[in-house]
C-alpha cells in the first residue's frame, strides 16, 4: 500500500512538472503577444541601401525559421528567407511595408513595419522647431522628400548623450543630400561631432547650410577647420533671419540670394601668427573646441579680477577665490551653488565656533570642517526633499560625476571667504560678500558668453594682448579708485585752498 502511494505521489509530481514545463513553453511561444520587432529606418531614400533587422522584446528567444516579404505601394518587389537582418535597395517611391512570419515548433508570429520610401532625404539639427516650420515641411513630404530632424538641445555644458543621438541618425547623416546646421549657440560642437563619426567622404557631395548669427567673417574663421577635415565641398553661410527663406526656396534658384559661399579663400591663413597657428592646428587634430574657448575666456576673467582687486580696489578674497566659484556655477548653475555656498559658510561657523572651545591643528581643521561640510550637504538635501522643497527632477545637477569638483571648489571658497577672524553679517563681511559675488556674476557672464568665446578664438593673438595688460595693471601704483571716496574731503578743501 505504501509503495502505490508513494507511486502515484511520484506520478502526480512528474505530471505537475511536465504541465508546468509546457505551460512556461506556451508562454514564451505565446503568439498572441508580440515577442519581436523589425528595427530601423522608417523613413529611407531611393536606390540608397537600407539595414533591417528583427530583435527580441525582452524575455524573447530569436527564433530561426524567417521569412521577409517586402512591398511597396502594394506591390512584392523582394522576399528574404532564413536571415535575421536583410538589406533593402528600394528601386520606387511611394508607401510600404516590410512583413516578417517567424515560425517555431509552437507558433507561427507575423510583424511588420510601415516604411516610407522617398525619393530625397534633407536633414536639419535643429534647436527647436517653430509650428510654423512644421507646417512648412508638411509640403516638403507630399512631394516624397522627406526632411528628417534631429534635435541638440540648448546646453552649454552638454551633459546629454549626443554621440548616442548621432549614431542613432547615421542613416541621414550619410545620405541626406542636403543638411541645414541651425545650433547659435553650439553650431561648432555640432561640427566637431560630425567629425567623430568617419563621415569626410559622405559630406563630400552634400550641400550643407549654415545658419548663423553674428560676425560672417568670424564664423568661417571658425568652420574652415570643420570643413577641411569633413571634406566639405558646398558649404553655404545663411544669416538667422533668412532662416526660413531658406526653406520655402531651398529647391529654387533664388536661394542663391540668401547664401553666402564658403571657399578656399575664407581659410584663415596665419603664416606669422603664432598662436593662430596652434589653434588651428590643435582644432584639426580633434581637440575640443569649448575647452579652447573656455581656457581663453577663464584667461580674460583673470584679467578683470586683477582690475578689479588693483585698479578699483574691491575686496574679492584673492583671484582663485572668485574664479572657482564662477567656473562651479557655470557647470551646475546659480541654484545649486549658492546652496553649496551656503552649506559651506554654515559648516565654517560650526568649526569655528568648535575651535574656539577646543584648539585643532590646521590639517586637522580642515579635514573636521570637509568632513561636516560634506554631513550638513547630506542631511540640507534629505530635509529639503522631505518638505517637498526639491523635487524628484532637481536631482539632475547630481548625477553627473564632476559635480563633486564644484562641490570642492565652493567649499574651498567658504573656507576662504568666512576666516576665524570674520564676523559673520558685519558691515565689513557684507560689503565684501556682496563685491564678491558681483565680481562672480561679471565672470560667469564672461564664461558662459558664446560671443566672446568665438571672439577670443577668432583672434587667439588677444591673449598676449591680456598678457601686456596684466603686466600694466601689475605695476600700477597709483590711488585705487574707490580710495578716492576716502580721500574725497581732502581733495575737496585742497581744491578750495587753491581758488
């Protein structure tokens, strides 16, 4: 008896099991999902190559027995089989699709993809697109050329990921045979990134149009590098307000009266300009153009904090001092500094006060005070967000990593601007709290300017100029301008006297 129960016991879990296992089996192979999918591109060009492949949703095995069917204005003009990815050269313009049956031993799955096939692509890096402007590319569309838009955002620091925005788009930036550039305030960036994807033989043929604002004779300064090392051989300068100009008659012959031709004469040919040279070359090479450029803006900072320390004779706690704190904030912004700022003089008053009571050595300060400045961060943030004071989106200022090197540097400047000997919210403190962040505000200004940046760039052979000046403001040693306030009651009763 006992062996017959322990036998069915035996059966009951074999059959559990085997309805489990064809259970787990039915629902991988459950064909009343979509397991699959068909990537890549939507919208393609005539007689241009187009990849397709088919790629598993989560939790999905690639199944082997494939067929393709591909049609296009409702026509069957190619059929693949047994391959996972295939290669399109549609022949004809017009609407199609592209239809895959995935057969396995338990199912049978169909996906398909709706595809365009367009007898020209147009591409635009756009910072933002007007309605106006839609409805404008609406037309473009009826008569089959597509105009595809890709989309930099604004941001000085560009902590998004473009090289995966770029890549995702490499399809039209390969064969789009036109491309319009509108980024004022990054065109360069964009350039410099284009160059990063082996792209010189594909711009060879393109007309590409650049939408600017400011100087002409700067900006092809600046692009000569750009267009010599992507092979560009039609580029055309198009200023800001011609903008949609542009676009009603870029297909017309009146476009001509919007452009500006770039040629081999608007090279910047610099034999006796040292520096010139260097940048250009350093800029060829593939070195980052926004480090350049803020280098030489950081260069000019400098200078008008000596002016301001020497000539003027405002109280700005040293050069490193405001410079660092500028630098922090245009990396994470006002917001977030001036609460470093804040957690950072709090943490200097507690010190303070602590060693006032109990006498540290100087390192050991230091450290204390790193150690409580990086607490009181900690525990400021955990109050604020459990007040609903900062939301779940302010958190993006934290995520990058060099965060931390502003967060450093504005602790640095608390311990610099807030001394033992300071009285906190005195007139003295306040007078020079307030120059100080005046100060600040005038480099961050400096910094952040993308017209002096390309300024500076244009003419790099400024810094020796910046260099001269230094040396001037250096060996100044008359009265500095705000001692005069001081002086003003002598001056007036010596005036006086001599009438």
């Amino acid at each position: 008896m006992k062996r017959i129960i322990v036998a069915l016991i035996l059966i009951g879990i074999g059959v559990i099991g085997w309805a489990f296992a064809q259970t787990s089996g039915d629902i991988n192979r459950d064909c009343t999902t979509q397991n699959y999918q068909i990537e890549w591109p939507e919208s393609i060009k005539v007689g241009i190559e187009a990849k397709y492949h088919i790629s598993p949703y989560l939790n999905s095995d690639l199944l082997k027995d494939l067929k393709w069917e591909v049609k296009i204005s409702g026509e069957k003009v190619q059929e693949f089989s047994g391959i996972s990815e295939i290669r399109l050269v549609p022949q004809q313009i017009g609407e199609g699709s592209i239809q895959a049956v995935i057969s396995g031993d338990n199912c049978q799955e169909l996906i398909s993809k709706k595809i365009f096939v367009y007898k020209d692509i147009y591409l635009y890096i756009w910072e933002a697109l007007s309605p106006k402007l839609k409805g404008l590319l609406k037309t473009y569309n009826q008569n089959w050329i597509y105009f595809h838009y890709i989309f930099l955002p604004s941001n000085s620091s560009f902590s998004f990921d473009v090289t995966s925005i770029l890549k995702n788009n490499f399809y039209y930036l390969k064969n789009a045979s036109k491309v319009i550039i509108f980024h004022p305030s990054a065109f360069l960036q964009v350039l410099e990134w284009l160059q990063y994807f082996n792209l010189e033989n594909a711009f060879g043929n393109k007309n590409v149009y650049l939408v600017y604002e400011g100087n002409s004779n700067i900006v092809k300064w600046f692009i000569g590098i750009y267009v010599k090392k992507l092979n560009i051989q039609k580029m055309y300068l198009v200023p800001k307000e011609n903008m949609f100009n542009l676009l009603v008659d870029i297909d017309s012959p009146q476009v001509s009266r919007l452009l500006q031709p770039f040629g081999q004469e608007d090279f910047r040919k610099s034999p006796f300009r040292i520096v010139s040279l260097a940048i250009d070359n350093l800029l060829f090479k593939g070195f980052p153009f926004y480090l350049l450029a803020l280098l030489f803006a950081i260069a000019l900072g400098a200078l008008v904090i000596a002016v301001f320390r020497q000539i003027i004779w405002f109280w700005v706690y040293g050069v490193y001092t405001p410079l660092l704190f500028a630098i922090s904030v245009y990396f994470i912004g006002w917001k977030v500094a001036l609460f470093f700022l804040f957690v950072g003089i709090l943490s200097k008053v507690l010190i303070n006060a602590f060693n006032s009571r109990v006498y540290l050595l100087y390192s050991a300060k230091i450290s204390l005070y790193l150690t409580l400045y990086f607490l009181l961060f900690i525990i400021s943030l955990w109050w604020l967000s459990y007040f609903g004071i900062l939301k779940d989106n302010s958190w993006v200022s934290f995520r990058q990593e060099y965060v931390i090197f502003p967060m450093i540097f504005i602790g640095m400047t608390a311990d610099k601007i807030f001394t033992e000997n300071s009285k906190l919210f005195s007139l003295k403190w306040v007078k020079n709290m307030i120059e100080f962040l005046f100060v600040s505000a005038i480099l961050v200004v400096l910094i952040s300017s993308k017209t002096i940046q390309y300024f500076l760039i244009s003419y790099p052979e400024l810094i020796l100029v910046m260099i001269a000046v230094n040396i001037a403001v250096g060996r100044f040693t008359g009265l500095q301008l705000l001692e005069y306030r001081r002086f003003l009651l002598f001056i007036k009763k010596h005036m006086e006297e001599e009438e």
